[in-house]
C-alpha cells in the first residue's frame, strides 16, 4: 500500500483497503473489506470491523471501536475510547443477529466517551458531547450532549457554538437559525 503507514504492531487484514497518506497506529486491528479513505489517522488500539467504510482525513483517537455496519464520510472525528453499536436486540446465543446501519456524516464529531446506538444519522457538522449516548439522529450543526443526547444548540462547521443569532462565537460566520431548524 503506497504512502500508507501501518506500525508493526498493528494487524491489518490483506483484504483490506487504505488510502493513500493514511496512518495506522499501535495495536490496531482493520478487518477484511474495511474501506479506509486517504489522509487518516487510526489511533492506538482502534477497532475497524469488516465492512466498515471510513471517509477521507478522519481522525479516529485511541480505542475507539467502529463496527460493521457504520459508514464515515469524510472530515469526520471519533473521539478517545467512544464506541459505535451494530445490533439493536443483541443475544450472544443469536446466531442469525442482524446488522442495523449507522451514518456519521461529513464533518461531523463525537466526543470522548460517546456511545451511538445502531440505525441512526449523525449529521453534517453535528457534534456530540463527550459522554453522551447518542439513541436518535442528530441534525446537521447541531450540539448534543447527555443520556439520552439531547440538542443544547448548533455548532459553526468550525466547531464552536452559535450564538442565539446564529453566529459563530469563534470565527463570525452567520448562519441562519430558521433554515437549520428546518423551517
């Protein structure tokens, strides 16, 4: 794999695909047809499940887990230790269990911590707190936090949170409230 950086402690199945200028870190494991994009970053002990398809310039921190089922596109952050699920009525006797799909969308976050439950759309943008459980989808730009998450405000694609006009208290980009909320 040309311009792909894999630490030799890291396991990386020969069936899957890397992109170009990505890095892969101590003890990590990607699975068989796991699709990782151009320009990552796969912290130490970061599980990829097979079938797992991740964006370009993601940036997954140590011991996240990502299991089949979930998509990433791309810009997207996986905070440290957070987790995705794959399976809403999970028995370890089941033996014909069903994948439930989840979407992480372009730019999005997800703080330290967080658990996404299977089946849901994290939208562009959208950021989640760290901690928080996250059991619905969560809108373009918005900002949510606690278990279950809950909205508490909007995000600029910059990262910090608008203010009750809808500017961005960081870099001063407007946006308009109206049209977020969906209105």
């Amino acid at each position: 794999m040309e311009g792909v950086f894999i630490h030799p402690t890291a396991e990386v199945s020969d069936g899957a695909k890397i992109g170009k200028g990505t890095r892969i870190w101590n003890q990590a494991q990607v699975r068989e047809n796991a699709e990782i994009g151009e320009n990552c970053i796969i912290s130490k002990n970061v599980y990829i499940d097979e079938h797992v398809k991740i964006g370009n310039r993601v940036k997954v921190q140590n011991n996240v887990n990502v299991y089949h089922g979930v998509t990433v596109e791309d810009d997207v952050f996986l905070g440290p230790s957070m987790t995705f699920t794959n399976d809403m009525y999970p028995r370890s006797f089941n033996t014909e269990w069903r994948i439930t799909e989840t979407l992480v969308k372009k730019g999005a976050s997800i703080g330290a911590n967080a658990t996404i439950r299977c089946g849901i759309t994290i939208g562009e943008f959208g950021t989640v707190g760290s901690g928080s459980v996250v059991t619905k989808d969560v809108r373009p730009y918005a900002l949510v936090v606690g278990n279950p998450a809950h909205q508490i405000g909007w995000v600029c694609r910059c990262g910090f949170k608008l203010d009750a006009n809808g500017k961005c208290t960081e870099c001063g980009e407007q946006y308009d409230l109206n049209e977020l909320e969906g209105k």
